[in-house]
C-alpha cells in the first residue's frame, strides 16, 4: 500500500518518513506540508492510506477528509492532533475517518494504527468487491450468473438443476424430462424446486425465457416468430399470452418502445409474474 504523511510541521514529517514502512506492507511514502499539497497528491497519486494533521495551512485535515468522502477516493484517512478535543472526534467520525492520534505519538503505537487502518481497509475492499461481483452478477445477460446470484440460497441438488435450466432453456425441456435426468417423481421435483426458491418450474423456465426474449427485442431486429423459437417458446400464441401477462404489452409493442425499456432479469421477471396472479 501507498502512504501520504501530511503535517506542517517538518520534524514530525521526518520522524513518519524514518519509520520502517516496509516492514508492515507499505511500499511507498509520500509527504506535503500542508493541505493544498497533500490534495494535489491525492490526486496524481495512488494513496491507500493518510495520515494527516487535523490543523494545517490551506486545507485542514478534517477539510481534506471532506474531499476524500466527496470524490469517494479509496482512501483511508487517519487524522492527528494534539488537542484532545471530542468535537474533532466527532466530526472526524461524520467524515467516515478511520482512526484519530493524539501528539506527541511514539512509533510503534504509529505502526499499530496503520497496521489496524490496513486491515480494516483490506476488509471494506473484499466486502465491495463482493457486492459488486453480486451486482455484475444479477445483471449479467449470463442467465446462469443470475442463478447463481439470485438462488445463492438453495441446496446443492436445486442449483445444479437451476444451472441446468439456464443452459437449456431454448430447448423442449418440461418438468417431466428433468424428473426423469435426476431420477425424481415430477411430483419431488416440483415440490423441492418450489420449497428450494418459492417459484414453480415453469414459472422459472418462464422467466429464463422471457429474460431471452426481452433482450432479444431490444438488441436484435429479429422477426418475432423465429424470436419465439430462439427464446424457447414452442407456441407463439402462447408466447405472446405470456409476455404481455408479465411485461403489460405485446412483443411488439415492447420492441417499439425498446429504448425506454430496462434490462429484465430472471429475478425482476418472477416478480412481475408473481404480481400478476
């Protein structure tokens, strides 16, 4: 990780700057001497974390912990001061600071902070990437991504079936077919498909395919009678019932207003079914 010392106050910067960094992970060492300059290094430079002091000329530390929480800058800030003041602490807080040192500060107890403030960074970093891993997931045009996100709930027999599903989904599958590939009754099947996800079979394999068929409609010029078939459906009859159940509009007229219409996932799909019974 990357550092950026930020005082006025030349010996203290010194003292940072002689710590032994490396031997806790950080690889480089930045300083400013004052709040203008550490906010020109924030923003040319990669800083992980930043220690500054709460009163320096220009900007002060609690103003540069403003602009990191405005410009949501991966940056961890930990303030310093030498007034044991509970109002600083408090808006140091507010500003989502990481953590707060009081003057005059002895090296090891500096080591110990930053080596706490990088964990608890490391930490947040894991945690958004798996939110954003969840979000990419649930928007993926990948049906099986969906599944996975979606039904990360289910057991281990109901995912691989869903996951099945979502690779055929355009072929003539039915309930009956998947009991007889596992070894179920029709009857187990449905039942633990339903338990498993709160949703019926074909109200799932619905789903897959009318998420097909939505983006079929707003990404392909494809004539509606083969875009039936690629989505799966056997029947356009019924497929045209069953859209304009879900959606509230014929395939048509869907495709009509194409660039209004947002990505439907197979969640968001179960939904709309769900609200229309």
């Amino acid at each position: 990780m990357n550092l950026l010392v930020a005082d006025d106050e030349m010996a203290i910067r010194r003292g940072m700057l002689s710590l032994p960094w490396s031997s806790i992970g950080i690889e480089n060492v930045y300083e400013a001497e004052n709040g203008l300059q550490a906010r020109e290094m924030l923003q040319q430079k990669k800083v992980d974390i930043m220690i500054s002091d709460i009163k320096m000329p220009g900007l002060t530390g609690l103003e540069l912990a403003e602009y990191v929480k405005e410009y949501d800058l991966d940056t961890a800030v930990i303030l310093l001061t030498g007034f044991s003041d509970f109002s600083y602490a408090q808006k140091a807080i507010r500003n989502e600071v990481f953590d707060y040192m009081l003057k005059p500060l002895r090296p090891r107890d500096i080591l110990e902070t930053v080596s706490g403030v990088m964990r608890r960074l490391e930490q947040r970093r894991y945690q958004e990437n798996v939110v954003r891993r969840y979000e990419t997931d649930a928007d993926s045009v990948d049906l099986g991504d969906q599944i996975r996100h979606h039904f990360r709930g289910v057991n281990r027999q109901c995912m691989e079936i869903l996951q099945d599903m979502a690779q055929r989904f355009t072929q003539d599958i039915t309930l009956n077919s998947f009991a007889d590939t596992y070894h179920f009754s029709p009857a187990y099947l449905s039942r633990m498909i339903k338990k498993e996800t709160g949703y019926s079979f074909s109200e799932i394999l619905n789903s897959m395919r009318l998420a097909e068929a939505a983006w079929l409609l707003r990404e392909e010029n494809v004539k509606i009678g083969l875009l039936c078939e690629k989505s799966g459906f056997r029947d356009a009859r019924y497929f045209s019932q069953v859209f304009k159940k879900a959606f509230g509009c014929s395939p048509g007229e869907f495709r009509k207003n194409a660039g209004q219409q947002k990505n439907y996932s197979i969640k968001s799909i179960l939904e709309l079914i769900q609200d229309k019974k």
